[in-house]
C-alpha cells in the first residue's frame, strides 16, 4: 500500500476494507480497544461460500480470532454475536471454545431476546426467541466493564442509596439483554440476510468503557450497522467485509456518515 493511501486511512475516522479478515493488515498491533462483530452462523446463505463443511467453516474463522487477538489492546473486549439452529444446538459454544484456544480469555454469555422470530412449523420445537452474545477478553483481568452505561431505572426507587453501589437511579441490567430488530415491512426492504439491530453493537461499545477516539472494530461488517453505532458514539472504526456484492449496502447505510474511507485489499 502507497503512502498516500496510508494516510488517508490514518486520516479517516471510519474506514471500509473490503478485503478477507483473517488478514487484518490495516491495525497494527494493540491498537483496537474493542470488537463487535456477528460471523456467519453456517446456515448455507447466500454469502456463505468460503467453507464447505462444519470443520472447514470452524477451522476458516481462527485466523480471524487471532488477528483479532492480535489488534486488540491489552484491555480490549470482544462482543461476538451468534446463534444456533435446530440442527446444530451446539454451534454457538464450538466457536466460543474455538476463540478461547486461540489465545482469549472469557469473560461472559450475554442471552439477546430478539423481540420477534420466525414461527416454527411442526410440533417438535418451540419458537427460537434468542441468540448468544459471548464476551471475551486479551487479558484476563486488564479490562473493565462499564455497568451502568448501559443500566437500567429501578423499578422500587427505595433502593437509592439502600447500597453503595445504588448511589443513582441505575441499576446493572444484567445477562439478559431485550432488543428488537428494526422493524422491516417486505422482504425488499432487508438490507443483509443476517443484519443485527444498532442497539447491539451500540450497547456493546458503552459496556467496553471505551473512550471518545477508541477504535472499534468489525471482522465481518456486513451492512455497515457497527461503524454506523460507532460513529453516533463518537468512536473510530474498521470494518472488514468479504463479500462486495455489500458495497452498495454498506455506501447506502453510512452515505450520512461523515470522515469514511473505502478501500479495496487484494486476498
């Protein structure tokens, strides 16, 4: 890369490689104070063609974890979002395992209720009403977690000042976080098969205790929703996305996004 593509990406406050992110070749080392991202879950979409089986799809993602590794500040967190399906209960937990023999230290299970779902047919499951967000860390006790960036009002106010730690009306929202989706009236209107609300990566990024100016980062960009929460939080961000059949998208979400870099990497 020339330098004066360097420093235009230096310059930038958002930049978008489209580019494979098992080579996060942009950050440097220790630089990223935290990742929100969401893989792709192994459903056979339309965007999933760089594995063939379970095993390549599990063994494909490593390299992604350890650059993630790699970039990550010594206090920095990973927010990884995936879900199940009924023929594979277990999915979500492989990869967890996977990113922790890759080097991370795990922190938490996060359990999203995703406030809508598609019915199930037949009479052998329920409804699937949530997905998993796993939080991970470079070092086991480096980090911080900022709790009541994303607290909650107390339903009985008498218990202000009851504890030192209620000292305001805000309380830990706990593991269990409610979320709805953008509402999408047809099918035209989705703008990525696996989308994840902004509310998601926004409250992510509040919870890492990250400052004004921190980077946060996006292996796997999809529509852009991360660099788009971001940004409103007045942080800087990378986005790596494979797939540029999603340049329109990504363009279209953060036309209103002001200091966006585009660039192209060879594989």
């Amino acid at each position: 890369m020339g330098s004066e593509k360097k420093r235009e990406l230096h310059e930038a406050r958002h930049t978008v490689a489209f580019a494979d992110s098992r080579n996060l070749s942009l950050l440097k080392d220790n630089s990223v104070k935290v990742c929100v991202t969401s893989p792709p879950y192994f459903r056979n979409k339309s965007y999933e063609t760089q594995y063939e089986s379970y095993e390549d799809y599990r063994e494909y993602l490593k390299p992604v974890w350890r650059e993630v590794l790699r970039v990550l500040r010594p206090d920095g967190l990973m927010f990884l979002n995936i879900g199940d399906s009924f023929a594979n209960q277990f999915k979500s937990h492989d990869v967890a395992r996977d990113i922790v023999g890759c080097g991370f230290h795990f922190v938490q299970t996060v359990i999203w209720v995703k406030g809508h779902h598609s019915p199930v047919q037949g009479e052998r499951h329920l409804n699937h009403l949530f997905e998993y967000i796993f939080i991970l860390s470079k070092e086991a006790k480096a980090y911080s977690l900022n709790r009541l960036a994303i607290g909650i009002p107390y339903k009985d106010k008498s218990n202000i000042g009851r504890w030192k730690v209620a000292k305001r009306d805000l309380r830990c929202r706990g593991d269990v976080w409610h979320m709805n989706y953008e509402t999408v009236q047809n099918h035209s209107q989705k703008l990525h098969e696996a989308i994840f609300p902004k509310v998601l990566p926004e409250t992510c990024i509040k919870l890492a205790c990250s400052s004004t100016n921190d980077l946060v980062l996006d292996p796997f960009l999809g529509s852009g929703t991360t660099i788009l929460a971001a940004d409103e939080l007045g942080r800087r961000s990378v986005g790596y996305e494979i797939n540029r059949g999603y340049e329109k998208i990504i363009r279209k979400k953060l036309e209103g996004v002001r200091g966006v870099r585009y660039v192209s990497l060879p594989s």
